[in-house]
C-alpha cells in the first residue's frame, strides 16, 4: 500500500486530494480543462468529482499505477490544481498536470511538475513523456521548462498529440538538503529557483 506523500517546494506543495477539495476543483474546471481532459461538453459535478477521488485513492491504496497529487498553494494550502503520473508496466510514465482557470499563469503547473518528476525518480521511474495538444502553447512551455524535449507525435485516443520526453535522474540528496529542495535545485532552472 502506497500513502500519497506530501511534497513541499517554495511555491508549491503536492499532496492527497480531500473531501474539502471537491467544490474548489469544480469551481475551478472551465470549457479550457474539459476540452483539454476530453469530456466537453460536459463538466465535471461534484459526485464526479468525488468519484475521480476514490479511484486515485484507490489506486494510491492498492499501490496501483495512477499516482495523482492535489497541487496546492504553500501559503494558504487552498487547492490550485493537480498532476498526474501514470506508471507504464516497461517503468516509465506519462505525466499530466492542470492547474485551475483563475490560477493559471503564475507557474503552479511547472512547479507541480517539478515535483512530479522527482517523485517519479525516487519510485524507480527513468523515463517521462507528456503527450500536448499542438495547440496548447501553454502546456508546451511548461514541460519545455522542466527539461522535456519535443520527441515527435503520437496518437492518443484517436487524436494526434505532440510527445514530450525526459529522463528522469537518480536522487542524490544528504540529510542537509531536502528532497523537494533537491528536486528544485535538480529540475528547475536556476532562473526560477528561489
């Protein structure tokens, strides 16, 4: 059984989704996030919300291959979005990440990932890919931020997608740094490390 950690960065903190989450994750769900998920014209309610909730604790539980963080605000711990790693049976993984319509452009999404892809190393995972819409400049300069590099296309559920790849690197920390501080001095650029 896997717990879901809590992983701290300077400007953002990744950690278990919480029945107190449900109304701000569908607040913050716009035409933007179900059309980029897949399920415009629908949007999400709160029993959706609630049963995408249990599966990720589910899978959390059963050690099963869906690892899926709140992404939160370090100050006020409200939620801000979320990320997503899905293990693949060859031990690498695809990413997502989301970050909510009102939060956008403040660089959650590319700390979250920050974080994300550290996780993902210390569990064993060597290689990473984001699969991005062509349109979704946003998303592209995201993972382009934290190292992926654009790899060709891809067909993902019947849509032709840009692939993004990385590796991942062993973790190397001492006890007189932290692992989310190594993740952000590792990952990050120094412009953006504080």
């Amino acid at each position: 059984m896997a717990l879901v950690p809590e992983l701290r960065g300077n400007r953002i903190i990744l950690s278990a989704h919480t029945d107190d989450d449900v109304a701000a994750h569908v607040a913050g769900e716009d035409e933007e996030t179900a059309r980029r998920f897949g399920w415009w014209p629908k949007q999400s309610t709160e029993e959706t919300v609630r049963a995408a909730y249990a599966d990720w604790a589910r899978n959390w539980h059963e050690d099963g291959p869906v690892r899926t963080f709140a992404a939160r605000d370090p100050d006020t711990g409200a939620l801000v979005g979320g990320c997503e790693l899905r293990i693949r049976p060859s031990g690498s993984a695809e990413v997502s990440y989301w970050t909510h319509a009102d939060k956008r452009g403040r660089g959650h999404a590319r700390n979250a990932l920050a974080l994300l892809i550290g996780y993902a190393a210390s569990i064993g995972i060597t290689r990473l890919e984001a699969h991005i819409a062509p349109d979704n400049h946003a998303s592209q300069r995201v993972v382009e931020c934290v190292g992926f590099t654009r790899a060709g296309t891809v067909i993902d559920d019947g849509t032709e997608m840009l692939r993004y790849t990385r590796q991942t690197f062993p973790i190397r920390y001492t006890r007189r740094t932290s692992l989310p501080r190594y993740i952000l001095r590792t990952f990050l650029p120094r412009r953006w490390r504080s």
